[in-house]
C-alpha cells in the first residue's frame, strides 16, 4: 500500500484524489490518508503530490503510518475531487514537528 505522512498536514493540495483509480483518499481537517486494504499500489498518486507526502509502505519504519492511515480513513469522508490547497500550504511545505498540527 501507500500511505499518507505527515508532511500533508496544513499543505492538502489535494492533487492525489483526482489520480486514484479507486478513490481511496479520505479527507481530514487538515491532511488527507489512504486506506491501505481499498490502495491497490498503483503509485500513480506519489509524484502527483507536490510535498512528497505519499510513501509506498515498502520504506523502513512505516508500520505506524499504515496504522494512521487505516485509522483515520475509517472515520472521515471519501474525498474524489481536487479543492484549494490549505491557505500557508506553500509556507508550511517540509516544516518539521508537523504531527503537533494534526487536527482529527
Ligand atoms: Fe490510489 Fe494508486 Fe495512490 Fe493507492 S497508489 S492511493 S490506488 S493512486
Ligand atoms: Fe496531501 Fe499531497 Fe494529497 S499534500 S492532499 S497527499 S497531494
């Protein structure tokens, strides 16, 4: 599968939900996940997002996003077309201790 990480938060630019054959981003408050049993690893979304925000789940130490990820797409809505990044997206892109702006 392919997750969502942190560097999502407070950018969402939203540019990966138009390339997923199967609509499987779901929308947060302020970043967007990936349920990881709907992804079928087709990878066509990782260079599409602007913040290299989507990893495939084969890097090191990516259990804990796989987690996040299944989480949250649990609970927030299906999200299928682009919107407007988040206002300071630009500005906020690779900050780091982003995880402390996490609004569920
Ligand atoms: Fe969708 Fe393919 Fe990205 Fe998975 S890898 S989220 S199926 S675009
Ligand atoms: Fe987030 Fe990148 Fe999509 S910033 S909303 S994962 S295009």
């Amino acid at each position: 599968t392919y997750i969502v990480n942190d560097n999502c938060i407070a950018c969402k630019y939203t540019d990966c939900v138009e390339v997923c054959p199967v609509d499987c981003f779901y929308e947060g408050e302020n970043m967007l996940v990936i349920h990881p049993d709907e992804c079928i690893d087709c990878g066509v979304c990782e260079p599409e997002c602007p913040a290299d925000a989507i990893r495939p789940d084969t890097e090191p130490d990516m259990e804990k996003w796989v987690e996040f990820n299944r989480k949250y797409s649990e609970m927030w809505p299906v999200i299928i077309t682009k919107k407007d990044p988040l206002p300071n997206a630009e500005e906020m892109d690779g900050k780091d201790g982003k995880i402390e702006l996490f609004s569920e």
